[in-house]
C-alpha cells in the first residue's frame, strides 16, 4: 500500500471514510429529530387551536430568530476557516471537516428546536415554526459532502 504526502497529516484513506460516514449519519439524525418532533407536537395540537404569541412562545420565536442571524454567520465563518485547505485544493482534513460541518448543523437544530419549542408554549403552528422551517431547509441543503475529503487528483 503506497501512501501519499497527504496521508502523513490528514490520516489514512479509512480515517476519511470513517469521517464521512460519522457525519452523514448525524446529519441525518439531525434531519429527523426535529422532523419527529415536528410530527409529535403538530398530532398534539388541536386544528381549532389558535393560540395568541405572547410570554414564552414569543421569547422561544424571538431567540430562533436571534439564533438564526446572530449566531449561523459566525459558525459558517468557522466551518469556512475549518475548510480553509479545500481552498488551496487540499483534501481537508477529517477532524477539520467534522468540527466545521457539525458546527452549522448544531447551530440550525437549535434554531428549529426553539421555533417548535414556541409552538407548544403558544399552542399554534404558526408563525412559530417559521423560523424552523428555514432552518430545516437551510440543513437539508448542507448535507455533507466527499469533495472535502477527497484526494486532489
């Protein structure tokens, strides 16, 4: 087996794959969870339910809100810094390419979190899971990716 002057810093061929296969799997239980919980809480609320957004339901929407612009910037700044080396057409590195790919999914999750967390505390759907919504696209359109990983050829 030959191994290239990339595999001396990033790890074996496995340690990628490995890496890559981590992550698929927590995007896609980072996908579902809240899409569970959405399900749950939408069979728990009554159609007739109209509910006012006031006290708790309000702080929960007002936080997705501040979550999604004050807090996503800066972590796809950080996964951009994470990713520095496919910039250069490096392969990134596995840690680097989890730490930065995680950090957008967390910080997206706890945005949907809060948004379905302002829909049961208001009782109503909307306009509480609004912010959820765009969260939940936003992940599903940042699924993860091989071409980080992958060898220059």
């Amino acid at each position: 087996m030959t191994t290239s002057r990339y595999d001396a810093a990033l790890g074996t061929e496995l340690e990628r794959t490995n890496a890559l296969e981590a992550v698929v799997w927590a995007w896609r239980a980072m996908v579902g969870m809240p899409l569970v919980a959405f399900a749950v809480i939408q069979g728990t609320l009554s159609p007739a339910t109209s509910g006012q957004l006031t006290g708790l339901g309000l702080l929960f929407l007002v936080l997705s809100l501040l979550v999604l612009v004050l807090v996503l910037p800066p972590a796809i700044l950080l996964r951009a810094h994470c990713f520095r080396a496919a910039w250069r057409g490096q392969p990134v590195d596995p840690v680097s390419y989890t730490r930065g790919l995680l950090t957008v999914w967390l910080v997206m999750v706890g945005a949907a979190v809060l948004s379905l967390a302002s829909c049961v505390a208001s009782e109503t759907l909307l306009p509480g899971i609004l912010p959820g919504a765009l969260a939940m696209i936003l992940l599903a359109l940042t699924g993860p990716s091989a071409k980080a990983l992958a060898l220059p050829e």
